[in-house]
C-alpha cells in the first residue's frame, strides 16, 4: 500500500501527516546527532498529578466524635463530603473500620444514636458514619444504591466510600485491611448491599438493617449481576415493616427482594455460593414466607460452608417496624423500662413494635443491635489471599 493510500484510509489530512512525518525525520536526525555528541535525546513529558484526596480530619483526637470534611476525585470531578469521624481512646493501629449508612434523609449525626461510638470506646474500632448526597426527590439526602428512581444526579457513592475505606487504611491509624464492616439502616442498608455487590475485595461483612437487596430495575430486566467476591452478609429485618416489606414489593422503584430473595442472592453462585442452608432446602417451611407471600414460622435462616469462610445469616425482628433499634430514647425506653441511652434488647418474648423480638438471640450473638452487629463482624475477617 502507498503511502498516500495509507493517509486516506486512516482519514487523516494528508499534509498534517506528511509534516508529522518531516517533523518525526528531522527530529530521528537531530537525535542521532545529540547521541553522536554525548548528549541525550530524552523528552520529559510532565502529567499533572490527581488531585490529593485529603480531610480535615483530626487524627489525634480520642473519645470524641468529630465532623470533618473529605475531598477526593471520582467520575465526575472533585468532591468534598462531610463525615462523622469517632476514634476511641483506647486506640492503637491496625484496629478495624465500621462504616455506618444512614436512612434516607438522614445525616452523618444519625450514627451517634446507634451505640456504634459506644462500642468503638469499648472495643478499639474506628467508626465513621458518612452523609449522603442530597440527591432525594425531596432534596433528602440519599444513597445511590441499585435502580433507586427519581434521584437528582445521583453521586458516585460507590467510588466516594471506595476512596474513603483506602484512605483510612493509609492514614496515620494504619486501619487493618482484614477487618472493614458496612452496616447500614433503610436507604443505608441498601447502599450496604451494592457495595458488598461491587467492593467485595475491600470489604468482609455487612449488616444491612431494614434493607434489601434492590434487585432490578422497574420495568427492565436489568439485574444485579455477581459480586466481585465473597463477603459475609447478616440480615436483620422487622416482620412489620411497612416500608422494607418483609416479603417483598415490586413497584415503580422496582423490585425490591424479600428477605428470602436477598438471602438467596448472597448464598448462590453469584456470591459466596453456601453449600449449606439451615433449614435445610427439604424441611417445610425452610423460608420466611411460602409461595404466596404469607410469612412462616421461620425465625432465623443461615447459609454456611461458603467459599473462603463467609457467612450468610438472616434474622426476623418479630414485631419489628421499620426501625434502627440502637439507643433508648423518649420513644424507645419510656415507658418501656429501659434507661435513655442505653442499648434496645431484642430477646423479650413475644416483641413488640418498640422491643422486638428474636428466640435466637444470646449472650454468644448479642442481645442488642449493635452487639449482634458487632459479634457477626467479629466472626469475619476478611480472607487473606
């Protein structure tokens, strides 16, 4: 092929390729003759650097939960979000990270009513609780998770807490990479799941509470796909919860998976593929709810024998609504008996809306959330490859 025919094909202006080409000899000939001389004919091209991804956090700070600020780079350009940040007293490095999600129209200052900083102080664990965008139809602050409608824009929230789990492993707290937990309420508790879909490799376990797994888009066959990896999930929701319906919904949002739906996503192939399910597939009822979307007797279902030792637990919040059952307060303690600010039990037979109930709840899995939370994190370890 000629070389005119060359330029043509590629649908190049033939005089801009023949000056490149006058350009690239003389320069090969000025080369030769810098090398013949001793000199260099290496040309620095300078790359702008990203942008540094930074915080106003303050890392010497012990006990207290503090609000700062983290910038950083995604898709769409430069960010800057805000975080409530809690480091223990008792800290020291190589401790794990619990990441908390709040509902939706909720703020970073929600974690503060879990017990979540509490149990930091307790046991050494860095808490963060991020905000969502305010990105809601009604301006709320929301999580993008899966197929959410009606979004303004909606953020690159996978990339931000992405960003912000690598960050914090790299700080000077040197967080410990094995030991990353997600929990989540509501519009958190879906977020939970997508980056337990999507940021497998940098997270072990997730505790979605009065979340699901949205698991298609509405009107669409458009499905969530496999997670990138294996990573332990626990499942705690509310029979009467009328917004998360226990059983399932499939409306204008989509279709949100019931808890038998979402626990069967994360025990097949597509996650963490349990060779073992309790009840057992051939025990009757062996689900939550049968065909017709009528609950059953079932309380507590577990997958196990998971690929590298994960673990899938779901629970049932006997008379549970939709609700972070985390600290008593005026609604949640009075006139129940429970002192303000302490820890909501879970094992009271028979629930109620503002104390519901689990018989599967111990001292060995905890008898409050986060204790119950916190056991299962315990108990999975990221797998070291």
């Amino acid at each position: 092929m000629s070389l005119l025919s060359f330029l043509i094909l590629r649908r190049v202006p033939l005089v801009s390729r023949v000056t490149r080409l006058v350009s690239l000899f003389a320069l090969s000939a000025l080369a030769a003759l810098l090398a013949s001389c001793g000199g260099s004919s290496t040309t620095t091209t300078t790359t702008p650097p990203p942008p540094a991804v930074t915080s106003t956090c303050n890392f010497s700070l012990r006990g207290l939960s503090q609000e700062c600020t983290f910038s950083y780079t995604d898709s769409k350009g430069q960010r800057t979000r805000t975080m409530m940040l809690h480091i223990p007293v008792n800290f020291v490095a190589a401790q794990g990270l619990v990441i908390y999600l709040h509902g939706a129209g909720g703020t970073d200052a929600e974690g503060e009513g879990t017990g979540w900083s509490q149990k930091s102080e307790s046991i050494g664990f860095v808490a963060v609780y991020p905000q969502a965008e305010p990105v809601g139809p009604q301006g709320g602050n929301t999580w993008a998770d899966y197929f959410s409608p009606g979004l303004n824009n909606p953020p690159d929230d996978v990339t931000f807490l992405s960003t912000l789990i690598t960050y914090f492993e790299a700080t000077p707290l040197s967080l410990n990479a094995q030991h990353i937990y997600v929990t989540g309420f509501s519009s958190g508790g879906y977020m939970a799941h997508r980056l337990a879909v999507e940021l497998s490799p940098q997270i072990a376990a997730i505790a979605s509470v009065s979340g699901a797994l949205m698991e298609a888009a509405a009107q669409s066959t458009t499905q969530v796909g496999s997670a990138k990896g294996p990573v332990s999930v626990l499942l705690l929701n509310g029979d009467q919860d009328s917004s998360v319906l226990y059983c399932g919904q499939n409306d204008s949002a989509g279709l949100s998976s019931s808890v038998d739906a979402t626990f069967a996503y994360w025990t097949s192939a597509k996650a963490n593929s349990c060779a073992t399910l309790t009840p057992t597939a051939g025990s009757n009822p062996n689900a939550f709810c049968d065909g017709n979307g009528v609950q059953t007797s079932i309380t507590t279902r577990r997958g196990s024998s998971c690929l590298q030792t994960t673990e899938v637990v779901a629970y049932q919040l006997h008379q549970g609504t939709h609700q972070y059952y985390g600290l008593s307060t005026p609604t949640f303690g009075f006139p129940q008996g429970i002192p303000l600010g302490t820890p909501i039990p879970l094992n009271i037979s028979p629930g109620t809306s503002f104390l519901p109930y689990n018989p599967n709840f111990t001292v060995g899995t905890g008898v409050n959330t986060v204790d119950i939370c916190w056991t299962f994190f315990q108990g999975h370890a990221k797998h070291a490859n």
